[in-house]
C-alpha cells in the first residue's frame, strides 16, 4: 500500500470517531503547551532578573549575612542564615576613599496608618545614599539625610502609589502617618519608580535605617550595598573582604571564603547566578510539564489498543483479501503518530497563545522589563517528542493487529 493512501486510510479512521481522538489527543496538547509556556516564561524570568540587575549598574556591590562562598548568602538578602553585618560595618565602607556611595538596608513588612486607612506595606529601613544608589528620585519633599541616620529620627518617604492610597489629593507632606503603631512625620513622596527585583518601589515606605531598628529591636543589617566608582569590581569586591574580616575579627589569612561570615556580590556574580537559577528552574517545570506527554502517550496506547480489538475483523478481512502484516502495521502506527503530531500542533499553537497572553499580563503587573521571546527551542522539542510518542506508544498496539491470524480476526465476534 502506498504511503499516500495509508495516511488517508488513518486519517479517515480517527474521523470517524473524533471526540474519542479529540479526547485522546488532549493529554499531548497539554503536555506540549505546558512545556513551551514553562520554557517561554521561564526565559522571561530570567531576561527579566538579568535586565533588573543591569540596570544598577556595573559599579554596585552587595553585601550580604552568609558564608562567603555564597552557598546561602547568594541569595535575596534572608534572615535564615546568621546576621552579623552592622551599622558599624557600614560606616567603615562609606569611610573609604573609593567608595562612592554606601548604604545599610533591612525590610520588613509592616502596617502602615492615617486616619483610619491602614495598608501592609513593604518599610525599606534605608540611609541617605539609597536614591544615588537605586537611581530613584524625589518627587516633593526631600529625602532623608544623615543627620535622620545619626539621630533615629522619626521621618518617613512616601512611595508613589502608597502616598495616593493614603492621603489621595491631600499633600502629605509634615503630616503624621503610624507604621506599626509608632507615628513618623512625612518629609517626602518618590517619583514613579515602577518594580524593581519583583518589589513595587511606588509601595515602598522609606525610613531611617536607625530607626526601623530600633522600632523593631534588632541590631543587624540585611544587607548593604557599595557604589565603587571607576573602581575595577573584582579589586573593590576583594577590599570589602579584607576590611570585613578585619571587622569581624576572623582569622582566615588564606583568604578562604568558606570561612567569611558576609558575602560580597559583584553585578557579574549576581548576573551569573539569577542565569543559573534560571535554567534550573526552567528544567523543572519543564520536566514536571513532561509528565502530561508521558501520561497523554500512555492513553494514546489504550485507545489504540481498544481500536485494534474493536477493528479485528476488519483486520482479518484485509489479510484474508492479501495485506501484508506490514501493511497493517503501517496503517496503526501512522493512525498513532497522526494523533500525536495533530495533537503537538495544537499543542505548539495554544501553548504560543497562551506564553504571550502571560507575559502580557506580567507586563501589566510588574511594569516593564517582561519580554515575549518566540520558544523555538520548546516548539522543536514539542513536534520532536509527540512525534515520538507517537512512534513508541503506536508501535505495541500495531504490531498486535500485525500479528493477528486472518482466519481467527474474522471469526472474531
């Protein structure tokens, strides 16, 4: 039988029953969206860090609590590991000369109150350098000085949208606002700054770093950050490690950094690990997305194999009148892989639509930074492995029908 007329013998057979091939199909088509929306948005997310950690900068380093080889402090700043950075720590860095700016940071999410209306926001305990170093701007009032730093002052800056939701046309500035029961005098509201590292920045409440510290009865820093100027990276990062351990009184004159207790992070580190984290997290939900390929073959296979008992005299009356087993064979398995090509088609299309439909909505929930890139990678692998499938799950039920005896299959009932 030519090649032709066994693709449309197959194809005339799935008609005739279309919501059970509908049915069967529908397995590969979520596997194969599922994979091409996982390795779509998965690459967004990593385009999205690595443009997020480029926009600070090549000139900013981080300073995090953690062994000094990153194996927990390369993270977002966290409290799971020992906090040992201080403001003293702090002062040290901003003292010296080829540093341009520094900053001591902690977070915390905290109530914040006027007038009856309350809102859980993000408070950034911060210091006076943090709009240099974030590259954010005040929109009326001032910023914190050093002087609210050194003397725990009681102040507050607004974040954009924060400022609306609590005061609306009313100018906030001087007023009194409470964050966690304790009042602050408004000095300032921030520009428009849309969202950083997945944190809305116009949400953000400002305080001085002192302060918050106090307020919350803690007496380390989360992490800081060191703007170095013309400074070469790799030299200002190995600086920090010197002046640190000499800080914290550690004895490691190797310069092991299994031994630090504090993680110095340049831009090219950071960028480096967002892309690893990155990969891995697409491998994952990509192979947790492969399991609904494997589970939509397996059910391909019983179909087929239903298909086969209920066609056995059709079967032997075909033999009887001189086909091949080969023939038979054929005539299955192209029934199979016409089913699960069909259903990567489909997969691919609804997967594409459904990728570029979420990044949309990232883009309308996280401002700019989210980018649509066409999954070719996944679009491949998509047609590649449901073409498989239909090879490997069609095979066993067609040989079954190839080796049926004609005499047997028409007396079939």
């Amino acid at each position: 039988m030519r090649f032709r007329d066994t693709i449309r013998l197959s194809f005339h057979s799935l008609m005739v029953n279309k919501s059970r091939a509908v049915l069967t199909m529908l397995g590969i088509i979520i596997g194969v969206a599922s994979v091409i929306l996982m390795l779509s948005v998965g690459r967004g997310a990593e385009k999205y860090i690595l443009s997020q950690v480029a926009s600070f900068g090549s000139d900013l380093l981080f300073v995090r609590n953690g062994p000094g080889d990153g194996k927990q402090g390369a993270g977002p700043p966290t409290t799971s590991v020992k906090q040992v950075l201080t403001m003293d720590d702090y002062k040290k860095i901003r003292q010296q000369s080829w540093v341009t700016a520094a900053g001591a940071n902690i977070y915390s999410s905290l109530v914040v109150e006027y007038q009856g209306s309350n809102y859980t926001t993000q408070i950034s305990g911060t210091t006076e350098s943090d709009i240099i170093i974030f590259n954010t701007e005040i929109e009326s009032g001032s910023f914190m000085t050093s002087d609210d730093i050194d003397s725990k002052a009681h102040v507050a800056v607004l974040g954009h949208d924060i400022a609306q939701d609590l005061f609306g046309n009313e100018d906030p500035l001087n007023k009194r606002i409470k964050i966690k029961k304790v009042s602050y005098r408004v000095i300032g509201v921030m520009k428009t700054a849309g969202t950083k590292f997945f944190t809305n920045l116009d949400r953000q409440v400002y305080t001085p770093v002192t302060t918050l510290m106090q307020q919350l009865n803690i007496e380390r820093l989360q992490f800081m950050t060191v703007k170095i100027g013309n400074t070469p990276p790799a030299e200002a990062q190995e600086r920090i490690r010197i002046l640190l351990r000499e800080q914290h009184k550690l004895d490691n004159p190797t310069g092991d950094l299994a031994k630090d207790d504090f993680f110095v992070a340049t831009q090219e580190d950071t960028m480096e690990r967002a892309g690893i984290i990155g990969t891995i997290l697409q491998i994952l939900l990509t192979s947790i997305a492969a399991i609904s390929l494997v589970v939509g073959g397996v059910g391909i296979m019983n179909i087929m194999y239903v298909t086969v008992t209920e066609r056995t005299r059709e079967i032997g009356l075909r033999k009887a009148i001189g086909a091949k087993s080969s023939d038979v064979l054929k005539q299955f398995l192209y029934e199979a892989i016409l089913l699960s090509v069909l259903a990567g088609f489909a997969g691919v299309v609804i997967g594409v639509g459904v990728s570029y439909l979420g990044i949309l909505l990232l883009q309308s929930m996280q401002s700019a930074g989210w980018t649509f890139e066409m999954p070719w990678f996944g679009i491949q692998l998509g047609f590649g492995v449901s073409a498989a499938i239909g090879i490997f799950f069609g095979y066993f039920p067609a040989r079954t029908a190839a080796k049926l005896n004609p005499i047997e299959a028409l007396r079939y009932e």
